[in-house]
C-alpha cells in the first residue's frame, strides 16, 4: 500500500512537472 502511495506521488510531482515546464518557455 506505501509503495503505491509513493508511486502515485511520484506521478502526480511528474505530471504536475509536465504541465508546467511549458509554460515557463
């Protein structure tokens, strides 16, 4: 259940990452 929390942060932080490097350029 842990290991799946932090894989589910990881994703949020990589999505979250994705969304706003853009935008920044």
């Amino acid at each position: 259940m842990l290991l799946l929390f932090i894989i589910a942060v990881l994703v949020f932080i990589y999505l979250c990452y994705v969304l706003v490097k853009p935008e920044k350029f």
